[in-house]
C-alpha cells in the first residue's frame, strides 16, 4: 500500500492552519477567540459605548416592564397570567405562531430556493415583492386581509373573526424572515459538494437531505426564530381582522385591553411571560445551531 | 474502456467541445492536458454526466452511457476544491456513497477503515474536514470516490489548491495508488509537468480540441503541432526551425550548419545552465546545457559562439 510522505500528512492547509497528530487534542477555540480580539476587537471605549446603548435601548424598558409586572408581588403576576382570558390569550398565540412558523419555515426554504436556483421572467420584481410584508404599516396588511376575507369578501370568504384570519395575517408579516435568512446561505452553497454526492449516487432529494439542509440549517433556524418572535408579539395585522372577541384575542391584543380597561400590571405580566417564551425559544434555537454546526470551519 | 465519440458542447456563444473524440484504456492513468478554456474539464463533465454534450456520445465499459444521470455512472469525481461534506466527520463523508448503496453497517465501517488506511487518513475516522490539511482533505475525498468503486476515476484539477511541495508529494502518491488500486483514472490539469510525472498518456487539448495523444515521451519528442510542442516544454527559434533549448548545441569552432551568436546572459539554475544568445540578426534565443557542460565551454556574457540544432542521432536515448 503506498502511504505518504510524512511532509503532505502534515502539510499546511490553504488556511496556513498545521493540523496537529489526531491524538493531541488542539485547542482550537481558544486559539481563534484570541486572534479574534487581537485582529479587530473595538477595544474598552467601543465595549463601554456598546453597552451603555444596549442598556438604555433594550435592557432598561426591559426592566421597568419587570418591575411594573412584579408590583403586586409574585402571587399577584401568577394570578394574572393563569387567568382564564389571559391562559386563553397566550394558547392562541402560541399555538398560531408555532404553526405559522413552520409553515413559512418550509414555504420560505421553498421560495428562497426557486429564487436562487431558478431563471425565470420577473424575477427581480419577486424578490422586491418579499420584502413588502416588512415594509407595509402591518395595519395596512390587516386592512389588506379585512377586504380580502372580512365580511364583506368580494371573493365570499369570510374569515372574520376566526383563528384562521389570525393564521393568515401572521402569515404575511412573517414571511421575509425565513427568504431573507434563508437566501444568502444558499447562494453560498457548494455546487461540487452536491455534484459530488450526486456522482456517489445520491438522488435529488437525497442530496437535499443529506448535503443542501445541514448547510441550510443554521440560517433557517435563525430565520424561523425571527419569525416565531415576530409573531407572537404581533399586534398592528391582527388588530382589525382578529374581532377582538374574547375567544379570538392575542396576547398582544390582550395586553392592550388590559392597558385600556387601567390595569397595567395584568398588561405587564403578560409583557413579561411573552418577553421570557421568546427570549427562551431564541436562545434554544441558538444553542441547537451551535450545537449542530460546532464542527464546521 | 471509456470512450468519447464526437462530442460537441457549446455554453452559450462559447463553443466548448469541438468534435471531440478520445478513447480511454483500461487500467490507464490518463491526463487531459490544456490551459484554461481548453474544454478540458468540460470533457471531463461530459463523461461523469455532470453536463449533458450537445451532441455525440460517451461510453463506459461498452455501454452508452450519454444519457445517463452521473448517479448511475459507476464513476468517482474528485474536485479541485475537495467538494468535502463539511458537516460530516472524515468517516461518514468516506461512507457517504456506500449508505446511499444501503450496505451493511459491519461492511461500511471495514471499508472506510480500509481505505482510509490506503489514503494515509487512518486514526482521523472522527475528524471534521475543516480539521484536516488541505491535501488531507484532497486525499479523504479520493477516499471517498474510491469508496463505492467506481469504473472510472475522474479527477478535475485535483492537486490545483494546493501548495507546490504538497502538490507534488501527493501527485507522485497518486501514481503509486493507481499502480496498486489499477482503476481507470482520467486527470485533468494545465500544468505539463504534473501530467508528464503522473500520467501514463497525456490528451493535449486546446480551444475545444484534442490536439494529440500519447505517452509523455511520444508528446515531448515527436509533437505533431506547434501548440503541443509549446504546451509540453519551452522551445528555441534558430533559423526559423522551433527546437527545445536542450537540443541547442553549443561551440567555441565555427561548425557547418552554425550560427555565430553572441552570450547576453548566463543563467545558473543548479544542474541546468540557461544561456541566452543574440545572433546576427538580433534575434534572442535561449538554449539550455547543463553545469558541466557550461564549466567546459567558460561561459561568460559578451562572448561569441556557435550555435547548432543537434541531430536527432546526436540526441542521447534516455
């Protein structure tokens, strides 16, 4: 059997990086966290600057909603969110988000793939198209939707009212996460990789399983926790189209109720029981992609 | 045997494939030898089924294989950039195509260690590709292709990411691979001496074309076009006669068919000596002799000399 030379089994990469003998472990991380914080860190001024903005912006609302949550005690935020409306608010939500997320998890892989790897007439005008859910007022969309399948539906669908008007709304602004995360990381894909599975003998959707969606995960992970948050908070393309009925109340819809009828730490609690689901779904699916693609350089 | 017959492929306006024919023996480690834009890559593509030719066809082992897909082929594709699976260890992207054969997991797991031993990968089962070295990489996705035991091996460009030291420890690897594992190997690249080292024929292609084909030694000595005679080596202009350098005889006495040239420059490059001539007319040409032949002759810049093609009697039988 021939074997090589000992010069290409320790031959330096394109990267310059000498793998070491696969007995000794490397220390891989360690390494490339320095070199980052050497080659382009922002040093103590730009970490002090980012923080303070960080703590202004988004940590100091975030502790006053806390605090306004907590102003009858725990016993009193317990009570608040494990309410009848409020248990029902919070159901709804989401359960309709949940689906609303894979549905466009699935449908925006989809549409980001015929964008990408397919030539057609319009294309451009398509891929302007997506982003008009994040450009749109959402309650020009609920309007949008209250024409489409309101009461008065020009094509006899009325939806008003339903869970499904809800579904369908959450739909629509949630959409461009999923494209837009998905998009670039496809472009990206390594053609050979999927011609060389094809010549091991891989079928299409093989190749799909197997090579196109590790690749893909991290960003449709990404993209689909966008989306998730977005629509559990989702207010302005609901409001009209939802009713309001007690049945049919998100929880944003819930916690502007509670604000209206001057009950502000009902509002808060469900402020902050929204605030904790999202920020744990989005630090999972973070952890998930971490964990998935920990190998790959 | 594989074999292409009239192959035309054109992308667009570029007309990439100009009749091409070319049969490939059994056993061979052929080389596809052209620069970029040759369409030798192209060739390759077609036989793998990567690309579809415009018109003509591609056999493979007897069979027509034109139409069918790269998975049905029984081929083994390595490319320039590993085309590895990267969130795959070493050894699933080794057992890659044999779970796509759905063998048994016993049998797999024998056979990636086998040839992971082959390629010099073994201890690194567990190993992601972007831990491995570049020609780690390269040799793991040879691995791979010899995996599923293939009728042919097609390798694009294979060594060309890769440093000039590595590139050769593992070209000259190669050659020994192909002498123990004698699977039929086609091999592309621009690099001349890549494919006179590692091949046992070389197709010298250029602008879609198969210029000519033979053994290294056929190509070098008796080119039957300009452009392989160029492609394969440098060459010298004496007297409108286009000759190696090494073929340029030099001397100190005036000789019959010699031509009075005048020493620009001596180059010293170890165990050859290129020396760079002017004649008469003011024309360069570069001829090439070795250190010892140099230290006889005293070479220096401004003197004058004699300059001859050598007869082919004279050219030394290797």
């Amino acid at each position: 059997m021939p074997r090589p030379a000992t010069e290409v089994a320790g031959g330096d990469g394109p990267d310059g990086r000498t793998p070491a003998d696969p007995s000794t472990p490397r220390p891989r991380a360690r390494s490339r966290r320095r070199a980052r914080a050497d080659a382009g860190g922002v040093g103590p001024l730009g970490l002090g600057v980012a923080t303070l903005w960080l703590s202004i912006i988004v940590l100091l609302p975030l502790a006053a909603v806390v605090a306004k949550s907590l102003d009858g005690g725990l016993p009193a935020f317990w009570e608040a969110i494990t309410s009848p409306p409020a248990t029902r608010a919070l159901q709804l939500t989401l359960i309709v988000s949940i689906v609303v997320t894979v549905i466009n998890a699935v449908m925006g892989t989809l549409i980001a793939w015929v964008l990408v790897r397919d030539e057609f007439r319009g294309k451009a005008l398509v891929n302007a198209l997506i982003d008009l859910p994040f450009a749109l007022p959402t309650v020009v969309a609920s309007i949008v939707l209250l024409t489409l399948i309101g009461q008065n539906s020009p094509v006899g669908l009325d939806l008003f009212a339903t869970h499904w008007a809800i579904g369908i709304a959450l739909l629509f602004v949630t959409l461009p996460f999923v494209v837009r995360s998905v998009q670039p990381v496809l472009l990206e894909v390594e053609k050979e990789a999927e011609e060389a599975a094809a010549s091991l003998g891989a079928g299409n959707l093989t190749i799909f399983r197997l090579i196109i969606l590790p690749a893909l995960l991290p960003a449709l992970v990404s993209g689909a926790g966008l989306a998730f948050a977005r629509a559990v908070g989702e207010y302005g393309s609901v409001v009209l189209i939802s009713g309001n009925t007690p049945r049919n109340q998100v929880a944003s819809q819930y916690i502007f109720d509670r604000i209206e009828t001057d009950r502000p730490a009902a509002a808060a609690a469900m402020s902050v029981t929204l605030l904790l689901i999202t920020f744990a779904v989005l630090l999972l699916l973070r952890l998930f992609t971490w964990w998935r693609t920990r190998n790959e350089g | 045997m594989i074999a292409a017959e009239n192959v035309e492929k054109h992308y667009g306006d570029f007309h990439a494939l100009r009749d091409v024919s070319i049969e490939i023996p059994d056993g061979s480690l052929t080389a596809l030898l052209g620069p970029s834009g040759s369409g030798k890559s192209t060739l390759l593509r077609v036989i793998a089924g990567l690309e579809v030719p415009d018109s003509g066809a591609v056999v493979i082992s007897g069979e027509d294989v034109t139409h069918t897909s790269p998975q049905k082929r029984g081929i083994g594709f390595v490319f320039q950039h590993y085309a590895a699976f990267k969130h795959m260890t070493v050894r699933d992207n080794v057992a890659f195509g044999l779970k796509i054969r759905k063998r048994g997991k016993d049998e797999i797991a024998r056979r990636v260690d086998e040839l992971l031993e082959i390629v010099g990968l073994a201890g690194y089962q567990t190993r992601y590709p972007s831990q491995l070295s570049g020609g780690q990489r390269q040799r793991m996705a040879l691995a791979r292709a010899l995996a599923v035991e293939p009728q042919v091996l097609l390798l694009d460009e294979p060594f060309g990411a890769l440093d000039a030291k590595v590139r050769e420890d593992l070209r000259t690897w190669l050659r020994r691979l192909h002498d123990d594992v004698h699977v039929t190997t086609v091999l592309v690249t621009h690099d001349q001496e890549e494919a006179m080292d590692v091949a046992d024929r070389i197709a010298v292609m250029s602008e879609g074309r198969i210029e000519q084909v033979g053994s290294p030694r056929e190509l070098y000595d008796t080119p039957q076009t300009e452009f392989v005679m160029s492609f394969l080596g440098p060459t010298a202009t004496l007297r409108g006669e286009v000759v190696r350098p090494h073929d340029l005889v030099l001397s100190h006495e005036k000789i019959d068919d010699g031509v009075a040239v005048i020493i620009e420059r001596v180059v010293h490059l170890g165990f050859e000596v290129r020396v760079e001539l002017l004649d008469e007319a003011g024309e360069r040409v570069t001829a090439q002799t070795t250190r010892g032949r140099a230290a006889e002759l005293g070479l220096y810049p401004g003197q004058a000399l004699f300059v001859r093609t050598a007869r082919p009697d004279q050219i030394p039988a290797l």
